[in-house]
C-alpha cells in the first residue's frame, strides 16, 4: 500500500521522459515501416527503370580487358585443337606404316 500511496498522493512524482521516448520511438519505427513500404511499391511498379539503372550499357568498340574465362577457354580450345592435329597425324602416320608393310609384304 505504500507505493501506491506514494504514487496516488504525488502524481508530479511520476517520470514521462521513458513514456516520451517511447513514444518518439515508435513514431520513428512507423515512419521507417511506411517509407520503406513506398518504396517497395514504387520498386514493383517501375522494376524496369530501376533495373536499367543496375545494367551496364553496351560498349561500341571492343573490350580493351579481356574476359579471363574467356581468354582461358580460348586457351584451352587451342590445346584441343593442337592435340586433335597431332592424334590425325599420328592416325595417319600409322595407317601410311600399315600399307608400307602391307605392300613391302606383297612384294
């Protein structure tokens, strides 16, 4: 009963400043919630203009850098081509041995 004779007979004795920021707070949450809210509607209905924003334009002439993964398929597209030249030569290397035989071997 003490407190609440305390608080009943001396209401100026009460602290609103946590009541006050508390409010302040909210206010500033509901403010955040709506303007982030907007935005989140503006962004659905012009998803096109933002996106074009993000993209990068076309280059006229050709890209001074070139791609890493690019130049390394390339690279390696070489090697392939390189090591199929060597398999037919060899292929036919072996098919030229074969018919020397065959035909030293008629003779």
């Amino acid at each position: 009963m003490g407190a609440h004779g305390v608080l009943g007979s001396e209401p100026e004795s009460i602290d609103y400043s946590v009541h006050e920021a508390w409010n302040e707070a909210t206010n500033v949450y509901l403010l955040v919630i709506l303007v982030s809210f907007g935005l989140l509607m503006y962004a659905r209905k012009n998803k096109r203009k933002i996106m074009r924003i993000f993209t990068l334009p076309p280059t006229a002439g050709s890209n001074p850098e070139p791609n890493f993964y690019d130049s390394l398929q390339k690279v390696r597209l070489r090697q392939q081509l390189e090591m199929y030249s060597l398999a037919r030569k060899f292929e036919q290397q072996q098919q030229q041995g074969q018919t020397d035989s065959v035909q030293l071997s008629m003779e």
